[in-house]
C-alpha cells in the first residue's frame, strides 16, 4: 500500500512540474552579457549559467530562447512585460514589485574592489572610508551603503571593460567586480593580473537568480525553484562573482 501511495504521489508530482509543458510558445529569457556566466557568441546566448538555466528547462519540456541585453534595459524590458524571465538578479525590493524571485538562487557571488597596482587604494569592508572616484555599473544593485555613501564619487559605465580602461587610465581609483567575471574580462581584453590589485575583503556577497516577471505561473515559478533546489545540493555555487 504505501508502495502505491508512494508512486501515486510521484505521478501527481511530475503532472505538477509538467502542467505548462504542452504550451507551444517558448519563454523569452533575457539576460546580459557577464562572461563566464552568460555571453553571446555569434547568435548563440553562451556561459556557464546559461547552461544551467538552459539544461533545467529543457528536463522540464519547457521550450526557451536566450536573448542578451545591457542589464538596466534587460530589467526595464522584464517591467514592461516584454520577456518572461531575467537571470542573473540580485535581489532587490524595488524589484520584487514587477519580478517574482524564486525561493532558491541559481549562484551567489562577491564582489571584490580592483585598484591599479601599487596604488594607495584599500578595502577594509566599511565604505565609509572609501575615497577617490570609484566605478560602478549602471544598474547594478551592490549595496545601499555604497550608493549612498559620502566621501567618494561614483562613475557610472555600462559596460565592464570601461572600468577597466579608465582604472588604467588613471580616471577612476577602483571599482567592484565579480572576480570570476573580471578575470574573464582581462584574459578577453589582455591584460595581465599582475597590473591590478585586488581587495581581500568584498564589499558584497550576493545570491543571484533566475526571476520571472509578475503574472508567470505559480506552477511553473515552483517547479523551477525545486530543479534549482536539488542542483544547488550538488555543485552550483559560483563564488567570486
């Protein structure tokens, strides 16, 4: 008996994660482009997570199309209900009024503050001293305290590799960056690590997910959030982003 009831309850539950999967129309999933994690190549939306995002659809016979974005207009297109769902974002309430965060992220991540070498910039955790200019990317949530923050100035980009140039070019003092993402970017751009100075210390450590625009349903937002689940007991925290 509780053999049947066992696999009565395992039918109901991939009826459960199935109920949408007869639906024709393939969810439009935006994204930016933040190598490792997700890039373009040619016409095809790449990267670690995309691999992952990509590989939890399809074991749930949901159809999907990757389309790359800078980030504030990949969230501005997600408020306007133009895509169905946008990784990688952190959580913020502002938000959370228009996207629906699953329980579970796909990763979490740190970011670590990069100063030219052998310059007097330091981290010690508190933003309160920070000094100079510093660059930020536009959209990016970091922290309230660094925004908020007196003392410094912050520069706003929209693209990584400008930080990167005007770090060298003597315009900004230092800027936060996911490690994983920045070391992608030197190798991209040829730089050699031996040129930076990177903070022990992170101004944040983040948890990033893949989130659906109000309205998706229920049914689908938790069969997503339990596939991240049972990948997340194995191996896919990405840390030093």
């Amino acid at each position: 008996m509780r053999v049947l009831i066992a696999l009565f309850m395992l039918a109901m539950g991939l009826l459960a994660d199935n109920a949408w999967a007869t639906e024709q129309k393939p969810l439009r999933i935006i994204t930016e482009t933040w190598a490792p994690f997700s890039y373009q190549e040619g016409h095809e939306v790449k990267g670690v997570i995309t691999d992952i995002v990509r590989k939890v659809f399809a074991d749930m016979h949901v159809p999907v199309t990757f389309e790359v974005f800078p980030w504030k207009r990949a969230v501005i297109m997600l408020k306007r209900g133009e895509g169905d769902a946008l990784y990688s974002a952190s959580y913020k309430a502002e938000r959370a009024n228009f996207l629906i965060y699953p329980k579970h992220p796909i990763y979490q991540v740190k970011y670590l503050f990069y100063s030219r070498k052998g310059s007097n910039f330091s981290f010690d955790g508190d933003v309160s001293h920070l000094r100079g200019k510093i660059g930020a990317m536009r959209g990016y949530s970091y922290t309230d305290a660094f925004w908020n923050g007196q003392g410094y100035s912050i520069e706003e980009v929209s693209r990584l590799e400008q930080n990167f140039r005007k770090l060298l070019k003597g315009e900004i003092d230092a800027f936060p960056a996911s490690q994983k993402v920045a070391e992608a970017m030197m190798k991209k751009e040829g730089y050699r690590s031996e040129e930076f100075d990177v903070s022990t210390v992170p101004l944040a450590v983040k948890d990033y997910y893949l989130t659906f625009r109000k309205g998706t349903d229920p049914a689908l937002v938790d069969a997503f959030d339990r596939a991240i689940s049972r990948l997340s007991n194995r191996a896919i925290g990405v840390t030093g982003k």
